[in-house]
C-alpha cells in the first residue's frame, strides 16, 4: 500500500533521481533540445498497472512520441532498466 | 543565497460553445492589466498580440498507460508547455482554453505527472463558462457539460441578461447541488474582472478547504429561522400542539436583522444547533445564548418565558417550521410580535443529479494508517467516477494539518499549518458521480485512531 498520508514528505520526491533517470533517458532517446522529456512516477493501482512504474515519455517538437516504461520507483531505477525498458519498446514498435 | 523561481500559475477554461469563453479570452489578451499571458488555445494560428502570446493548441489525448483514466494526460500541452518553459522571456501567466467538449481531466492531471513541470507550473484552477440561457439543456443532455461543472473552482454563469431572476437562482441551485464548493460569479457578456477569471487559487492546497459548514451538513438541523427586532424585556413564546412531542429552537442576537447577516450567522448556527441541548417544560425563562433549548410542546396551548436583555435583532431558528406549531411571540403588552422575515430551509437538500458534491466532518483524529489504507483503496475503486476530493485532516499524534487534494486518482498531499489553537476537525469533500455519502461517512469513520 502506497502511504498516501505520509508526513516526512516534502512533496518534492526523490529529485536527484529524477535528474539521474531524466539524463539517463535523454542520452538513451536520443532527445533533442526542442523536445519534451516527462519522467513520471505513476501509482494508479489499476488492475492492469504495477503497483508503482516510471513512465519515461519523449515528445518531440515534431514526430512520434517515444515510450518507457519500468515497474519500479525512479529511486530504483539503473541505467540497466532504462536499455531494457528501450529493447522491449523497440521489440513492441517493430511488431506493430 | 539561492533565488527561488516562482512557479507560473495557469489557468485552465473551459465551457460549451457559445458560453463565452472567447469573449473573456480576447479581454484577457486586450486589458490593460499590466500581466504577461500566454494563451493556449484551439482556434488562432501563433499570433502575438501587442505583448501577449497566443498558441495554437489541437486536443491530443494521451493515454500514458494501459488507458487509465489517471494516467490519461494532453499530449499538445506537454509539447507546447515544454516549449513555453524554454523560452528566455518569462511570463506571469497562462491560460488554457479548452474545446466546448473537453475533458478537464487530462487538462488538470498533466500538470502532475512530471517534477520539472510541477517546478515551473502551477495549476492555479479550473474556470468554467456556463451559459445562463443553454446550459440547462446541456446538463440534461451532456456528460461533459456535467464533468467541467463538476471540475470547476469557479463558476461564470454568463448571459445573466439574456433570463429571468428566477430561472437564474433556479440555474444556480442546480449547479451548487452538482459543485457545492466552487466559487460562483455571475456576468452578462463575459464581464467579470480579470483577477477573477485568472487568479483562482482552486489547488491551492492551503486553500484547499473553504467550506461552509452548510456544505458539511448532511442537512439543514433547523427548517426555519424568524429574525425579529426586539425592545428589551420580557416576551412569551407560544407554541400549540404540532406533529412531534418536543420542537428544538436556538435563539441568538444578530448584530442587524437582514438577510446578509444571517447569511454569515447561520453557518455558526448550524454547528451550535447540533450541540446538546437543555430539555424545559412550559413555563421556563428562556434566554439568548449559544445552546439550544428543546421545548415540550405536548399540551394543547404551551407558553414559555423569553427574557431579552438588550434590545437588538435576535434570530430564532427553529428544528420545524413556525407553522406547524402555530409559533408565536407576545409581548408584555399582549401584541403579537411579527419577525422582520423569516427564512425557510430545504431540510434534506435533496437532488437528482448523478453528479454531485458529498461533505463530511469530523471532529475526532484519524489513523494515519487506516486513512491510508481507506483512502488508497476509496480512490482506486471509485477514482474513475470520483472527479475531484480535497480535505484538510487531523492526524493522531501530529501538530500540524494534513491537507490534499486528488483529480481522479491521482494524489497529492501534504503537510500544512500547524493546528495551534484551533479547533482540530477533519473535513473532505468529494464530487463526483453516484457518490454514496453514507457508504463515504461510514468509510471516513472506519479511519477514527
């Protein structure tokens, strides 16, 4: 259970890991300035979803949205994930 | 010494074709209120106008997973934000305008879902334009009509010129029974002030709660209330048999007897009505005070003493209408006193509509843990239908208030002003479709440490 009524939080997150993951997938996505890079942190709870996933989301200024998607906080996340994440995406753009 | 960038509020409007919300947009963009704003909107190409910016914005939804509904985001706004955030020039605000259809939703959650646009952005609230004249065939007929009431902080009911004073009261009644907590203005072509329209403060969560115990009440303890101007002296209240055994009343000074002053003083009424009162029988002095009295009123013709000690206005609400006890008061002279007017209640504001708006209050403290466990699995099971909820909450054990609010599933929450000498009380409010208040009560005190 996600502690929802948490009063050590600052509200702020886990920021230096967010700058980490953000940088990380920059280089990964190959992103560009005048595109947008989201790192968000998702726990919806939703049957289909984990209980907590890192949605890493490249928009570019011009052309198709690129996806990441990892089943762990963005504290936990390795630069290992983010590769892996980016096999499984390209594995699922070349089925479709 | 760091300089703290302060975060650009942005307000988003929504609104059914032909409420108006061109016309407020294009006095955002022409007054001279002295603002920066950057205006995302559907229909201009990229125009500059004198010192203000307009961007051309195509609704792209974006379901970031699996199609949640909270992971549900706008993908034109994250593109156009994130260009609007790079540029060198800063601006004081921005304004989202929305198609007549939208979802304020994925308006509202893309402003959540990423660090470096919750550090640049502020999501100050959500403006909806309603039209006087349409609107009520829209609620009847439109889902999406429904949800931007049910999302809004403010209310415009705009073209106020073009119905009645009734149709407009009936219009407004409706709208409060589906949003109870949202501000309303009323316009004739769009003509609020500015600073209105655009400085919201709705997800503020400082301000998360301001909420009229009115809201908070399930229903209205008292069905009338007779404001009377009174000498001082002593009176008798008279009262006849009625429908029950016992009838309760609370009497109290106003400072003026006028509908605006019980406007403010009702709200304190309310939550002093609800204190235990003193059970008396005929014959007993009754006088001004903050508790209520519960009179016996089983004899044909029962008579009690009031003493009034100052002369001044004196409300004196009562649990059933004046009428069915034949209620009545005497003055020394045996001249029936007649109130300067008296106000009836809707005791159990009953409405149809499926969306609406649920308050809840209570003055014990929460489980951190149980609220946790309630709320976590509350907003999962029941976040597609529960649009917004915010509270202000008592913790066991903390000093300081816990304030939140949620757009669907997606929560954010924190800690807030310490609870110093005020009274510690949790209060919630959700709006949303088929909201059940007694299942919600039940759940909330489910939470109590």
């Amino acid at each position: 259970m996600i502690n929802l009524f948490n009063f050590e939080s600052t509200g702020a997150g886990d920021q230096e890991s967010r700058r980490r993951v953000r940088a990380w997938a920059a280089v990964i996505l190959g992103a560009r300035p005048e595109d947008v890079l989201t790192v968000s942190e998702l726990r919806c709870g939703e049957d289909a979803c984990a209980d907590l996933e890192t949605l890493i989301v490249l928009t570019p200024a011009v052309g198709v949205r690129r996806v990441l998607k990892v089943a762990k906080g963005v504290s936990g996340i390795e630069q290992a994930d983010l590769l892996d994440a980016l096999s499984k995406a390209t594995s699922m753009e070349n089925q479709v | 010494m760091s300089q703290v960038m302060e975060k650009v509020p942005v307000t988003v409007l929504t609104g059914f074709l032909g409420a108006g919300k061109t016309t407020l947009l294009n006095r955002i963009l022409s007054e001279n209120h002295g603002l920066r704003i950057a205006v995302i909107e559907n229909e201009f190409g990229e125009i500059g106008i004198d010192n203000q910016i307009v961007v051309n914005a195509e609704e792209e939804i974006f379901e970031m997973n699996n199609g949640c509904i909270c992971c549900t985001v706008r993908g034109d706004l994250i593109r156009i934000l994130g260009q609007l955030m790079r540029r060198k020039e800063r601006f004081d605000h921005i304004v989202i305008e929305t198609t007549g259809l939208a979802d304020p939703a994925p308006v509202a959650q893309t402003f959540f879902v990423d660090d470096e646009m919750k550090e640049a952005l502020r999501l100050d609230g959500i403006v909806t334009l309603v039209d006087a004249c349409h609107l009520p065939q829209h609620l009847d007929a439109d889902a999406e009509a429904l949800a931007q009431v049910a999302f809004a902080d403010v209310i415009v009911i705009n073209k106020t010129d073009l119905v009645s004073n009734e149709e407009l009261e009936a219009l407004e009644s409706r709208l409060r029974s589906i949003n109870a907590v949202a501000r309303f203005e009323r316009a004739a072509h769009a003509d609020i002030p500015i600073e209105l329209a655009i400085r919201v403060g709705g997800f503020d969560l400082d301000r998360a709660l301001a909420i009229k115990p009115t809201f908070l009440m399930p229903e209205w303890p008292f069905e009338a209330t007779s404001v009377y101007q009174l000498a001082a002296g002593r009176y008798e209240l008279v009262l006849l048999a009625g429908p029950d055994p016992t009838i309760d009343v609370l009497l109290e000074a106003l400072p003026a007897a006028t509908e605006a002053v019980l406007d403010e003083a009702e709200e304190l009424a309310i939550v002093r009505f609800t204190d235990d009162s003193e059970g008396v029988i005929p014959g007993a002095t009754l006088t001004p005070r903050n508790t209520p009295w519960t009179l016996d009123v089983q004899a044909a013709r029962n008579v009690y003493l009031l003493d009034v000690p100052v002369a001044g206005a004196y409300a004196l609400y009562s649990q059933h209408g004046p009428d069915e006890f034949s209620l009545g008061l005497i003055d020394a002279a045996g001249g029936r006193i007649e109130p300067i007017f008296v106000r009836a209640y809707d005791p159990d504001h009953e409405h149809d509509e499926s969306v609406g708006s649920v308050g809840l209050e209570i003055d014990e403290p929460l489980d951190a843990k149980l609220l946790n466990q309630w709320m976590g699995r509350l907003l999962r099971e029941r976040g597609v239908d529960i649009f917004r909820s915010k509270g202000v909450l008592n913790i066991e054990g903390q000093d300081r208030r816990f304030v939140y609010q949620a757009v669907h599933m997606l929560f954010e929450g924190r800690p807030g002003e310490p609870w110093g000498e005020q009274a510690r009380k949790s209060q919630l409010v959700f709006i949303g479709r088929n909201l059940d208040r007694q299942a919600l009560m039940e759940g909330f005190l489910g939470c109590l440490a």
